[in-house]
C-alpha cells in the first residue's frame, strides 16, 4: 500500500482523528495536516467561466486526407497528418450544474497540439452567432444569465434585447429550432463560425470557414424529451460521451472548409466578416478536408476539462484571423479570461501546453512552472549575444489593406430577415410547428408589446413564419 503524505510529501501517521487537547478536544492549531487539508478544500474551486461553464471534454485526433496546401501552409493541413487534440463541450447560458439538455447553443471548442504550436478554433454547434459586434457581448450575456434582483432567468430580457438586436434573429431561429436541444454531443455538427483566414506558401491569404459534419447523424430533443430527461439527468450529455468512448464506440465528424480568394468576396454580396450570416454552400461550397475522432477520455475532470483554456488568439503558420469584429475581440477576451480564471501561466498546465517545444521571454507569475523559458542558457532579454531564441521574418502575414479612418462605424448593411428565411424554407413542415411550438413557450413571461415587436420581426422572415407563432401562442 502506498504511504499516505500531505501536499509536501510528509508521511501521515493518522487520516481519521484530528489532534486534540484530550480526547473531547478542543483541537490544536500545530495540526498542520488537519489545517492544510480544510485550507486546500477551501481552494478546489476556481472561477467558474462566466460563458460556456458546463462542459464535457475528451481527447482524439485530427487526421487530414485532403491536399488543400494551395490554400494553406499549415502543417496541421498538410495531407497524411494525424494531430492530436482536445474537444471541449458545453452549454453557454447555464452555470457549472445547470443541466446538459437545455435548449442553447452548444460550445465546440477545439485545441490542436500541432508540431508548430497551439491552434484553439473556438467554436459553436451553429455556423452564427446573435452579434455581429463585441461591443454588444456583456449586455447579451446579461440578458442570458440571472436577473440580479430576483436571481431568475428572465425571458422576458432575452426578447427584449432580440427585438432590439434584429441581427439575431438568424441565430435565434437556429436555437428555437430543433437543433436548439442536440440529443447528445455526439449527434450535432460543429462550425468555426467566424471567416479566418488560410495562408499558402506564395503567402497568398484566403478566407476560410470551417466546418465539422457529425457522421452519427443530427439527432435533437424536443421540450418535452429534453425535460424528461432533465428530471432524471443533469449529465445527459456527459454520460453519453463517456460513457461511449469508455465503449470504444468513438464519434466521428467528417471536417471540410468553405474558402473565398480574397477578391472573391463580392460574391457574397454582403460582408463576408459578419458572424450573424453564413457563406451559402450554393455560392460557396463544402470542401472535404479530412475527419476528426474523439478516442479518449479525460482521467480527471477538474485537471483537464475545468483547466482547458482555449483562446482563439492561438494560430499557426498557415491560419490566421479576418477583420469580423467579433472574432477580434475574442482575440483580446478569450486568454484575458484564462488569465483571471487559471492564472498568467495557464499555458504551461498539461492540457493546455504546447506539445512542441516552447521558447520565450515571457518569464516568472504565479504557478511558473519553469516551461519554455530560455533561462537555462542565460539569455532571459532579448535581442542578445547568447544564442537565445529569435524572429523568423518568414513567418510574418502577408499585409492586410484595410479603410484608412477609424470610426465607430455601423454594420454594412441591416439585412436581418434574408438568412433566417432561407434556414425557415428549408425546415420541413413538422419541423415549422415545433419551431412555432418552441418560440411560443421561451415567450413564457415576457410582456405584450415585446412579443408584438418579435411577431413584427417574424412576418418580415415570412408571414407563415409569424402566422405559424401567432396560432401557436393562441392569439
Ligand atoms: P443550403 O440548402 O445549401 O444549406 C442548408 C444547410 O442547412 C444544410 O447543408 C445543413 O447544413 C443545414 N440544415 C439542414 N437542415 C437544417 C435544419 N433543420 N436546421 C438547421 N440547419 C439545417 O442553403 P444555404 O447554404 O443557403 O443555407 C440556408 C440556411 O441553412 C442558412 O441560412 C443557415 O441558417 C442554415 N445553415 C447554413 C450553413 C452554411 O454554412 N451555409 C450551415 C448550417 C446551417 P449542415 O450540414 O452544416 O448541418
């Protein structure tokens, strides 16, 4: 049997009594191992992400059967590569015990060990989001979360706030339609979301979407079979996806981008950097790209899910970042996050470390634990005469031309109703009621007027649209 220690490696003599002045106490403040013990209890807990707090996480593989290196010299792209990674899942609304069968958007957020360094595509189970401006994000996201004076969620907010942010209304349709419950983590798809931008060895940029195909098939949960399952469930989806790849039964997602040459955008005929659209597959197709795998799970949750930091400020040569002022400010709001919620050397956990080797200046801060510095030769400056780590022009972006006044500018263009009506066209009709069904119960507690204004919004994606809600909402 193993020796017992404190947290320094003391052997302990007793776990099961505390030490004490006779035996009915009071105890002794010299017992360290009783004091280190409550002490560090007090400490299991970090700062619960104030987005995305219930997750699941597991370990796989990304293997690429594609040559796209017209498009990109990353070699996490390059075909026959196999790169390892680490998915996490999860809600966005709910705090770290909500349940995983509630009607949200679901996190998607993938790190890449890639042999030239970490790339985090942080994303979701929608191919949208409901902004298009960060500046807009922490009044969203209040809105989502408790009201603070009752400490209740609050319908009524979240309309409130969507009828004033047209812009959502694409992304709201996709969470009050079937795929706003996903079955499983298994059975949805998952989008990078924002355009990024491939990079190919002449230096040329394209913009990119990337996109993950759940080959177990879409598979989602009404209202009423997702509060069946809550009753007795919180952990739907984590026990799924434990309990499955435990199973050997690993699930698999086909991987394909959508690329635009950079002056090909006016294709689109909107800005292509605007996060609450999509690229239309007719004027943009899918472009196969390889598979990704989930085959292991995590050994301890808190050590690898709570701690995975993903931040999609992590690129590689080869994959870059585009002017979508969400995804920009992300850039600056994902690792400030990590910093305040982990520590400034999050990096260095081994979850989140790069699996390549790590050289910077970037020395010192809380938990350092000594990781990729370049003390052991001396030079802890640089530039220097000490052989230490240095720049390599090659890998510096091609340049971006951009308008030349700064402004607080208004988006593009205020087409909130195109998008949501092309997804509304393609649902099948038994697919229509229930999104009239579901939109009619998140209306639960919300005030006339409002609902009024969304019905406004609804008739001008179509008028079956906001018939369909009116007749479900008896009105
Ligand atoms: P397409 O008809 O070419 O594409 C429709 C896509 O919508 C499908 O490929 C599928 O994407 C997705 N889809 C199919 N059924 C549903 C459903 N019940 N709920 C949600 N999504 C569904 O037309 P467009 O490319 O013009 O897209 C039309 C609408 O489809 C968009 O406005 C958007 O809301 C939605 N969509 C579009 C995507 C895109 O990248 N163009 C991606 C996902 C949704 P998938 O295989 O990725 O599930």
């Amino acid at each position: 049997m193993k020796q017992l220690t404190t947290d320094f490696g003391n052997p302990i003599g007793s776990n099961q009594n505390s030490l004490s002045a006779g035996a009915m106490g009071p105890l002794l403040m010299q017992d360290y191992q009783l004091i280190e013990k409550l002490a560090h209890q007090n400490r299991e807990r970090i700062p619960e992400r104030a987005v995305h707090a219930k997750g699941s996480g597991a370990y796989g593989e990304l293997r690429i059967t594609q040559d796209i290196s017209k498009y990109t010299k990353a070699k996490v792209f390059a075909k026959g590569e196999v790169t390892p990674l680490f998915l996490r899942f999860s809600t966005v609304a709910g705090e770290a015990g909500a349940a995983d069968a509630e009607r949200d958007v679901r996190g998607f957020a993938i790190k890449f060990y890639t042999k030239e360094g970490i790339w985090d595509l942080v994303g979701n189970n929608t191919p949208t989001f409901f902004l298009r401006d960060a500046y807009k994000f922490p009044d969203f996201i209040h809105t989502q979360k408790r009201d603070p004076r009752t400490h209740l969620r609050s319908n009524n907010a979240a309309w409130d706030f969507w009828t004033l942010t047209p812009e959502a209304l694409h992304q709201v349709t996709i969470l009050m339609s079937d795929r706003g419950i996903p079955a499983s983590y298994r059975h949805m798809n998952g989008y990078g979301s924002h355009t990024y931008s491939f990079i190919n060895d002449k230096n040329e940029r394209f913009w990119v979407k990337f996109h993950f195909k759940t080959k177990q098939g879409i598979k989602c949960l009404t209202n009423e079979e997702a509060e069946k399952i809550i009753a007795k469930d919180r952990e739907s989806h984590q026990r799924d996806l434990y309990e499955n790849i435990e199973k050997g039964n690993f699930p698999v997602w086909s991987v394909k981008v959508q690329i635009l040459a950079e002056n090909e955008v006016e294709k689109l005929g909107f800005n292509p950097f605007d996060l609450t659209k999509v690229w239309p597959h007719s004027i943009v197709p899918l472009i196969e790209v390889g598979e990704m795998i989930l085959n292991r799970n995590p050994q301890n949750y808190f050590n690898e899910v709570e701690q995975a930091a993903f931040s999609p400020s992590n690129i590689v040569p080869g994959i870059s970042f585009s002017p979508d002022k969400m995804l920009q400010a992300r850039i600056f709001s994902y690792p400030d996050a990590q910093r305040y919620r982990i520590g400034a050397n999050y990096h260095q956990l081994p979850v989140n470390r790069a699996r390549n080797e790590v050289s910077t200046y970037n020395v010192a801060g809380a938990m350092n634990f000594g990781i990729g510095d370049n003390l052991a030769n001396g030079a802890y400056y640089e530039p220097n005469t000490l052989d230490g780590a240095s720049e390599n022009a090659k890998y510096l972006e091609p340049d971006l031309a951009i308008g030349n006044s700064a402004a607080r500018y208004a988006p593009l263009d205020n087409d909130f109703y195109t998008q949501p009506r092309n997804l509304f066209n393609i649902l099948p009709a038994d697919e229509k009621e229930r999104l009239y069904k579901n939109l009619a119960a998140s209306f639960d507690g919300v005030k006339d007027e409002i609902i009024a204004k969304a019905l406004a919004h609804f008739e001008k994606i179509s008028p079956e649209y906001a018939n369909g809600v009116r007749k479900a909402l008896g009105k």
